[in-house]
C-alpha cells in the first residue's frame, strides 16, 4: 500500500486557523467538522521550585462561524438551543445551593459543554439508549429527566431518582428513558453500551447507544477493550471523547502525543470525526450521522468533541492551574452565545423579543423546579435499607424490543478419540 507523503501529513494534520466551509479530512479519513483549527499549546515551566503551565501559540484568532446543519430544521435548532440554556441555568441554580449548604456532596459542571452533551442527546430516538458522564447533565434533560430531578438528586431528597440513597450524578432510568445511569470507573460505561447494542441486536433490533469518556479516561484499559470488542462485533456504539483540554489539573499535552483523539479509531477499524464541541450544529450532525451508521448495524463511531472545561474538576476546585489566555480564549467561543448569536442574528430563525420570551420561560420553568425541589422532603432514615438487592419480587426483567434468537451456530463434529499415547523410554 502506497503510504502518504510526509508533504499530504503536512497538510492535513495542521493546526492552522481555516474558514473553509468544505469538510476536511486527513491522510487516514479522520473527518474534521470544524471550522477553527487552533494553533496553540500548553507547556510545563517551573519558577522557584513549583509547577505551572503557560499557552504558547496564536490565540488571536476570531470567532468562528457557526456551521450550518445538514440536517436540522429551524425549530430544532431553538428547542436544542433552549435545551442548553436550561442546562446552563439549572447548573447555576446547584451552584448556589451548594454556596447554601443544601446540596449533599459536590457538584460537577458542565460549563461550556452545554452544546455537546445537548445536541448529541437530541440526536437520539427513544429507543435508543443513553449512558451520561458526569458533565452531561444536559443529555438527561433532552432524554426526559427534568431540572427538578437533578436537583433532589445533588440534594439527597425522597423525590429524587434516586430516593436520596445516592446524592450525586449516579442515576438513570433503564424503564422508561433508556439512560444507564454514570459509572465512578472510567470507561466502563462504554462497555455497558456495548453490551445494550448486543442486547438489542440479540432481539432483532440495531439501535444506537451513545456514551462519552473524557480526554483523561480514553487512557483507561476498559476503553480499550470495550471499544475493540464494539468494532469487531458491529455494535451501535457512538463514542463521543470530550476532548476538554484539562484530566483535572493535567493539560492534555501531558496525558498523550497525538494531537487529535479520534485518530484512536484508525486502531480499531471504525469512523473517527473531529468536531468543534461548542458548536451545536456540528455536534448534532456527526451525532446524527453516528446513530444512523448504529441503525444500520454498520458498528460504532468515535467522534472527538474539541472544547474547554470552564470550571474546575468539580465544585471544590478553583482551577487556578489553566492559564488566563486560554481560559479568555474559550470564553469568547462561548457555545450558548455563539448559537443565540447565530439564531437571532444570522438565521434571523428567533425575533429578540422571541429570544428574550424563551429566556424568561427557562428562568421561570427553573424557579419552579428549584422551589419545588427544596420543599421536598428528605427520605425516612429506614429507607436505606431498602432497594438495595433485587429479591425477585422488586421488578420483572424482559426483553425491550421483542424475543427473536440469535441463530444457533453449527454443532462441531465430535473429535476422533485418541489413541493412548506412547512413552519412549
């Protein structure tokens, strides 16, 4: 086979500010959405004995445009917009009950990655299935659990998910929605994915099953493994890595040497996409397209979401460790303002008072739930004790989208039996 120039590497793997509407692809057929290719890094420099990091490269460049969807319609595109402002001001509103002393543990953020986990999420139907992290607050919004659900939850009440036995982001709903809920252990969830994607094949259907791991936990084994055995089998995976610069205070230099992730796919034989993770409509389409491939039983699709975490690994941490440049770099690619600016202003799809409505609904819509939420009780203290094994009786496991068998595979011949075997003395 014929390998590519060292001048084709050149090209396609550069990091070079680009306005070229036209998708590009690299040497391997890694294809990039984006529209902005930052050309920067963070280094390590010491001074007086301590460790910290500087962004050398150009941070000068404007803000990109948003790039028009293949496939959303005008309306689609307000109701993942207002997804994400709900999103964003439901995280604000558990940031202040955390400053109050009411939510029970800490709290993850998701600032900044609103468009990600919102507009991937939207790009699923019910009957497929979603595995959140953390971060992907949002993607339980779009998939049916309400902002008062997530706030019981972080505040331990009775009425939460969880029945206030878990006080944090370990919940789902396996009934209804078809969300597993997150796993502390990175990458597992990939795993899990895969097996629901057998699961329902097993049942004559393929279905798409969308989970996330961040740029830190794609260095686990489990994601190796998971991901392997979902290429080899055809599973209708759709990995989405959050490439968001920092494995909590470690830069993304320093965790590993490629420069894009989704060149993880060239090692399993699978569909790699580079997308700007602040960018709804490109997430949406490469999500969109993702889950079309898994309905077709054509296997799994990882998509690199490029963005920044704009706070801290979790509530208690200040992040002081992100150089100021890089974090006012970001600010300014802001996905809920970039995608207000193109709807109002560029589609002219919402009239500013329009927008302004929308925003007023969200605002009260949360208040609603917040008083709700806090008025809630918390649970009996017997209550512990209870939904913790399954005994049987609790619920009734079936198939979810029918009983078809897999075809039994050939029964082999019985081996010849052998005759004892000589010793040679």
């Amino acid at each position: 086979m014929k390998k590519p120039s060292h001048k084709k590497r050149a090209q396609t793997g550069g990091g070079s500010a680009s306005g070229d509407g036209a998708l590009a692809a690299n040497s391997y057929g890694i294809v990039d959405y984006r529209l902005e290719k930052p050309d920067y890094r963070v280094v390590e420099v010491a001074r007086n004995g301590e460790v910290s990091y500087e962004v050398r490269g150009d941070l000068s460049a404007p803000v990109p445009p948003i790039r028009q969807s293949k496939y959303l319609t005008p309306k689609q595109h307000i109701e993942i917009y207002r997804w994400m402002l709900l999103n964003r001001r439901m995280e604000a509103a558990l940031e202040n009950l955390y400053k109050q002393g009411k939510v029970v543990g800490g709290v993850y953020f998701g600032l900044g990655q609103e468009a990600c986990s919102c507009a991937s999420a939207y790009a699923l139907r019910k009957e497929d299935w979603l595995a959140p992290m953390i971060r992907n607050q949002g993607s339980l919004l779009v998939k049916g659990f309400s902002a008062r659900d997530i706030m019981m939850q972080y505040m331990a009440k009775a009425g939460s998910p969880t029945q206030g036995r878990d006080a944090s982001s370990h919940f789902g709903d396996i009934v209804e929605r078809n969300v597993a809920a997150p796993i502390s252990m990175l990458g597992d969830l990939i795993g899990v994915m895969a097996g629901v994607a057998l699961g329902a094949r097993y049942q004559g259907r393929n279905i798409a099953c969308m989970t996330y791991i961040g740029d830190g936990g794609q260095s686990t084994g489990i994601f190796h493994e998971s991901l392997n055995f979902a290429a080899v089998q055809k599973l209708g995976l759709v990995l989405i890595v959050e490439n968001n610069l920092w494995g909590y205070s470690t830069p993304a230099e320093r965790q590993f040497a490629i420069k894009d992730l989704a060149q993880r796919a060239i090692a399993y034989g699978i569909p790699g996409v580079i997308v700007d993770g602040t960018d709804a409509c490109q997430v949406y389409d490469a999500s969109h397209e993702a889950s079309e491939r898994a309905r077709r039983g054509e296997g799994p699709t990882l998509i690199e979401a490029k963005m920044m975490r704009m706070k801290g690994h979790a509530i208690h941490d200040a992040a002081q460790y992100v150089p100021r440049p890089l974090l006012e770099y970001w600010q300014k690619r802001d996905p809920i303002a970039r995608f207000e600016d193109y709807l109002v202003k560029a589609k002219k799809w919402l009239a500013p008072a329009e927008n302004h409505a929308l925003i007023d609904d969200v605002e009260k819509q949360l208040e609603t739930d917040r008083n709700f939420a806090e008025a809630s009780p918390m649970p009996a203290p017997e209550a512990a004790a209870g939904g913790v094994y399954c005994d049987g009786t609790c619920h009734e496991i079936k198939p979810k989208y029918g009983v078809k068998a897999p075809k039994a595979k050939a029964a082999a011949a019985k081996p010849k039996e052998s005759k004892e075997a000589v010793h040679l003395k």
